[in-house]
C-alpha cells in the first residue's frame, strides 16, 4: 500500500507541473495578445494624430489667414505624437490620448469654421476693393478729362479776352512852335514817333485800366526811347514806352509818342511792335525815315 502511495505521488506532482506550465504557458499567451493590442491601438492612436497634422500642414499651405493659431494647434499636436510614440502603452494611457484626439478633432473643426469664414470675408473684401478701385479710377479718369476741358476752356477763354488791335499806324513828327505836332518824313526833322493804335471793342474782356507797351527798333536794331524794363508772368522785355489807358469793352483809339534818348534819329527802316498786359504781341508795324 505506502509503496503504491510512493509511485502515484511523481505522478500526480508530474501532472500539476504540467498543467502550471501550461497555465503559464496560457497566461503569457493572454498577455501577449494583450500587448499586441495595446501596441496597435497605440498606433492607430499615432495614425489618427499624425492625420491631424497632416492636415494642418495643408491648411498652413493653403492659405495664411490664422497661421499663428494653425502652427501653434500643429505644434501641440507635435508634442502629443511625441508623447504616444515614448510612453509604455496601457489601457489608461491610450483612454486619456483617445479623449485628447477627439478634443483635437473638436478644435480642428472650430479653428477651420473660423479660417473659412474668414476667408470669405477676405474674398468678399477683396471683391469689394477691386470694384472700388475701378470706381476711384472711373472718377481720376473723369477728373482728368474735366480738369483737361477746364484748362482747355480756361485757354479760350483767356484767348476771347485777350484785347485785339483793329489798326497800328506810326508817323514821324515834329513839335512846331505853337506846340502842335506837324508829320514829317526824314529823319533829320524827327522830333518823335506818334504811335497810334485802335484796340477793338470785346464784351468779354476785364474792364479797367490797361498797359500797353510800345517797342520800337531802330535801323541798328537796337532799341529807340526810354528803354523801360517790364516783368510780366516771369516774362521780360525792354521797351521804349508804356502806355497807360482806361478800357471799357468798346472800340478806343489811342495815341503816344516815343522820343529818341540822344534827340536824334537815323536814317532807315523802323518797326514797332505793340504788346499788351501780358507781354504778347498784339500789333506790328515798319515805316521809313529818309
């Protein structure tokens, strides 16, 4: 009997050797199935992070409206595909990342809302400058053309106004004894040159008080009289009279007298040209002193 006990205990200590062995077997077999699955929710956890990324590197691309709040959403994002990839992955551990990849989904979708209506609002903007551009160049164009007829008016109008000689006659003469001025016709008898002018009625004209300037150039060309220096818009000239009158938009003769400086005249052709307020010439005329 004890020697049948001693055979069947090997046995029995040979089966629950076996059966723990295979328990353990069983177990590592469990654990390891565990861990693969834990691996490969990891990275699914990785695959769905990395996605997000991805399609914020997009947006960044695309346009760079919210490119602040994108490259910092990228970065967190970053830092979370670090942290998945160097942690031990545990039920917990992916539970929490799980929650995080939603929460960033979340965020994506609102920041997106937001990049997209803003976009919008810069293309409607866009629109908007665009069409007010055109206008404002609609209306610089009008203005030129406007400012373009105004001094084209300004000019013909200046141009109506100017006053006109109807006639310019110059005469040689002499002071007689009782103070009247007889013609004459060579030079040694000259004592002057009467300068006489009609200017012509004009209605649109300024009114008031007028000077004309009388210029007469001997045979030498050089100038005869008085040599008074007039300036007018910038403009400069040498004359030999200016003569003073009163204007009233009608027809008016005038008449002045012009001196030599040395009370002598040459021999020769003369000419004398008028100009008016302006300095622009008006009137010329030649005549000859034997």
């Amino acid at each position: 009997m004890e020697k049948s006990g001693s055979k069947a205990l090997p046995a029995i200590l040979g089966i629950l050797f076996v059966a723990a062995a295979a328990f353990a077997i069983s177990l590592y077999i469990s654990g390891k199935k565990t861990e693969e699955a834990l691996n490969a929710e990891k990275a699914e956890v990785i695959q769905e992070l990395e996605g997000l990324k991805s399609d914020y590197d997009k947006s960044i691309l695309e346009t760079n409206a919210l490119s602040e709040e994108l490259l910092a959403a990228r970065g967190e994002i970053a830092n979370y595909i670090d942290s998945v990839k160097t942690l031990k992955a545990d039920v917990a551990t992916l539970s929490r990342f799980r929650r995080q990849v939603y929460q960033l989904r979340k965020e994506r979708a609102t920041l997106m809302a937001r990049l997209d209506s803003l976009t919008a609002s810069n293309i409607a903007l866009q629109s908007l400058n665009e069409a007010t551009q055109k206008e404002l160049e609609r209306v610089a164009a009008l203005n030129d053309s406007i400012v373009q007829q105004n001094i084209i008016l300004e000019q013909e109008n200046r141009i109506a106004a100017q006053l006109r000689l109807e006639s310019l006659n110059v005469q040689a003469v002499k002071v007689k004894n009782n103070g009247n001025f007889k013609d004459v016709r060579r030079a040694r008898r000259t004592d002057n040159f009467k300068v006489c002018f009609t200017v012509r009625d004009n209605a649109i004209a300024q009114a008031g008080d007028k000077n004309f300037f009388i210029e007469v150039l001997g045979p030498d060309g050089n100038l005869v009289g008085a040599s008074e220096s007039v300036s007018v818009n910038s403009r400069t000239l040498s004359v030999s009279k200016v003569t003073a009158f009163y204007y009233e938009n009608d027809t008016l003769d005038v008449c002045d007298y012009v001196g030599s400086a040395t009370g002598e005249f040459a021999k020769g052709n003369y000419m004398v040209n008028v100009y008016d307020n302006d300095l622009e010439l008006i009137g010329t005329s030649k005549f000859f002193l034997k």
